[in-house]
C-alpha cells in the first residue's frame, strides 16, 4: 500500500493530519496497458534493429570474404577469373576492380612465360622448350631430330638487314611447321631450326630432309 498524508491548519488549534493508504497497484492500474504496449514496441523496434545489423553485417561480410578467398588464390597462382559481381555498390566495383586485376596479371604472365620459352623472331620453341617437348613425345619406337640451318642467313643480314633476314627465318618456320605435321618444332640458333621426325625409318627420314 501507499500512503498519502494530508494535513489542514485548524483555527486556534493544533493541525490536522490525514493519512490514507492505498496499493500502488491499484495507482497504477489504469497505465498499465500503456506500460505494456510501450515495453512490446521497445522489445519489436530492438529485434528489428538486431536482426536489420545482421542482415546488414553479412551481406557485406559474405562478399569481403568471397574477394579475400580470390587475392589468396592469386597469390598461389591461381588466376581464374572470380565470378561476375551481383552487386552495384562499393563491393561490386571492387570486385571489378579485382577481376580485372586478375586477367591482366594472367596475361602478363603468359607472355612472360611465351617470351622465356619461345624464340621472338620466329615465336617457335626455343632450344629449352623445345627439348622438353621432345622429351614428352618421344614414342617407344626410334625415333630422329632433324636440324636444319639456313647457312647464308648471316650473309643475307649483313647484306640487305637484319629485319628480311628474319623475315626469311618466319617464312623458314612456316614451311617447316606444315612439313613436320604438328612434330615439336623450335628454333635452336639464329639460323637454324629442329623438329622431331614422325617415324625413325631411314628412307623416311631422308625423305622429309630432302
């Protein structure tokens, strides 16, 4: 219960004082629907707003960790394009931005990789290569590497240029490359040319030197 005391001045006496008690409860009673709907508002606007966070939090958590996962594989070697963005915020052009990065260090690195196996004039299989890729395609049958040279070549660059003399190696290894039939083929001087002969038949092999 609560008390309440009352008190009046009395003329030429002492004061009067009232004390009445009633149950808080009882007080309260006409606000408690009103406590009620405020308490389940607070308790709805709070799970709206923790589930809202959430949301928020791993629909940018999930693409960060996505693009995370694609710069690990980058810096293993693995170039493989991520997929195309599905998003048209700051993520999505960052994974742009990422794809992007990633294709041109692919290519990059593949000329690179072209450039350290292949000779530039030519662009066939230097010696390196083309040793490597005679070693895998060697059969169980003899087998034989025909070389051939172009022995004026130097003279023809001192002549007339280095840039037809090159032109002649490019016509060299275009014949060359239809007459071997898809045989590894490379460029193993700068006037000479190897490739590995279909069949070790003598008679054949003369055939194709000839």
């Amino acid at each position: 219960p609560h008390d309440v005391e009352l008190s009046a001045p009395t003329s030429g006496g002492p004061p009067v004082a009232t004390v009445m008690a009633f149950p808080l409860a009882e007080a309260l009673q006409p606000y408690w629907r009103l406590i009620l709907v405020v308490l389940l508002g607070l308790t709805i606007g709070l799970a709206a707003a923790i589930a809202g966070a959430w949301l928020i939090a791993r629909g940018v958590a999930r693409p960060l960790e996505e693009l995370a996962r694609h710069t690990s594989r980058i810096a293993a070697g693995d170039y493989t394009a991520p997929p195309g963005p599905q998003r048209h915020d700051e993520i999505g052009e960052l994974g742009t931005a990422l794809a992007s990065m990633t294709a041109a260090i692919a290519e990059r690195e593949a000329h690179i990789r072209h450039q350290a196996t292949h000779e530039p004039a030519t662009a066939l299989a230097n010696r390196g290569s083309l040793s490597d890729a005679i070693d895998a395609a060697l059969p169980g049958a003899p087998a034989a590497v025909i070389v051939v040279a172009l022995v004026r070549l130097q003279e023809v660059a001192n002549t007339v240029g280095r840039d037809l003399a090159e032109q002649i190696m490019r016509d060299a290894a275009r014949r060359l490359a239809a007459l071997c039939g898809g045989a590894p083929l490379g460029c193993v001087g700068e006037q000479s040319f190897a490739f590995l002969a279909p069949t070790g038949l003598p008679e054949t092999i003369m055939a194709i030197a000839a």
